[in-house]
C-alpha cells in the first residue's frame, strides 16, 4: 500500500492513547480503532508508521500487528487461542534433543535447560526430554498448572505469548520470556540452535547465509526486539 499520510502522532483521551495519522484516527482490519494504554507503546507504534517510506510495509510494523491482535483477535478467540498454545506443550521445542551428535545435544541443553529449569521452578514440575522419535505426554499436572497460569494472561500478554509459542514451536519459551526471565538474546539462540550450529559447520561467516536463513533470523530478531518493547510498555500502565 502505498503511503498516504504525512506524520503519525497520538492523543490522550481519557488516559487512552490514539494513534492517528494527520490527525485522523486509524481503524484495525476488524474496524476498532487502534488506541493503547500506554503511552510509551503509543510513541513507539508512530515511530513504525513514521519509518515508512513510500509505501506501507506491515511486516515491517510488529507493534502495530501485535495491537491489532490484542485488539481484534484476542478478545473473540481467547478459549481457541488458549487451547491451541496449550497443544504445543508435549511436542515442546525445549523437550526434544538428539544425541547424535553428541555436540549438538550438549548445545540444546546449553540453550534448552534453562527453560526446563524455569518451568519446574515455576510450575513445581520437572519436564521430561527425549532423544527418540516418540511423543512425549506430560502428567496432567504439567498441563493444568501451566493452562491455569496462561488463562491468568491478560489480553495483551497472551498476544505475544501465543506469537511465540507458534514463532518457537515452544510455550515453554514464550511463558518464560514474558515472565522476563530471558534476554532476546538468549530467545534467538535457543531457537536457532540447530541452524547455528550447522551455520558453523558450513562457515557461514565465510561463506555467508543461505538468503532464507537470514530472512528468517531477521524477522525473528526483529519481533523478539518488538514483543520486549510491548511488554515493557504495557507494563508501565
């Protein structure tokens, strides 16, 4: 689409922030109109819209996609969105690791145990992990004691929780990072554990990224950056 505004601000309203554009306020793909509570998470959605350059790129705008979940889907599919994230718990990205090769498994461990670590100081359970090709099946424990903390999720939380959960293949990775108990940093390397160590492998610093890699890392790194600045934002209300 091409850009059709000059300048993105917000106005309070009541102690809600609307977005606008030349003045005129901006309405979701469901017809809400896209306004925060924050108003560090206001300035920071009119820094996106005021980055675009001739045309509009939403790929490019994950605080705007991120309000406009939390705005428009969230709030009609809670019990769906709940169900599915609930689904990813025994096919957990962290709980899956292989020993062979043996260097590897000891980078998912590296990367993934922190997490299992996390849940059971969290939940009061210890998650299993496995080498083999079967599915693991948690205890009921593990599954209601973590659905009960994630119906606890405001709209806004479980907005980025459900993105991660999907991103990572992982809900244990997205309940620990907005719990803030993890870095971006650390975020990225445990889900790209595998593609870094075959980037090593193949020396991609020598021989550079394959082109898909690198979008995908990008546009990872760039959400993981934006769900930290949302929550941080939602959290000075």
């Amino acid at each position: 689409m091409k850009k059709f505004y000059k300048e993105a601000t917000y106005k309070d309203e009541n102690g809600l922030y609307l977005i606008t554009l030349d003045g005129r306020t901006i309405n979701t793909p469901a017809n809400n109109i896209l306004v925060c509570q924050s108003e560090k998470l206001a300035r920071a959605i009119c820094d996106e819209w005021n980055a675009q350059d001739e045309n509009i790129v939403p790929d490019k705008m994950p605080l705007t996609q991120y309000c406009y979940t939390a705005l428009d889907y969230i709030p009609k599919h809670r019990s769906e969105i709940i169900n599915t994230m609930m689904n990813f718990l025994d096919t957990d990205l962290v709980c899956y690791r292989t020993d062979d090769p043996a260097d590897l498994g000891q980078l998912q461990a590296q990367n993934w145990d922190p997490f299992i670590d996390w849940f059971e100081s969290h939940f009061d359970y210890r998650l299993a992990t496995t080498t083999g090709l079967s599915a693991l099946k948690h205890d009921n424990d593990a599954h209601e004691r973590a659905l009960k903390h994630v119906h606890t999720l405001d709209h806004d939380h479980l907005t980025i929780a459900q993105s991660l959960t999907a991103t990572c293949g992982s809900l244990v990775m997205a309940l620990r990072f907005i719990d803030e108990q993890v870095s971006s940093e650390d975020m990225f390397n445990a889900a790209f554990v595998e593609e870094l160590y075959q980037g090593r492998i193949y020396d991609e610093d020598r021989y550079g990224i394959d082109p898909n890699q690198e979008k995908q890392r990008a546009k990872f790194t760039q959400d993981i950056n934006a769900a930290r600045i949302f929550l941080d934002a939602v959290k000075s209300v």
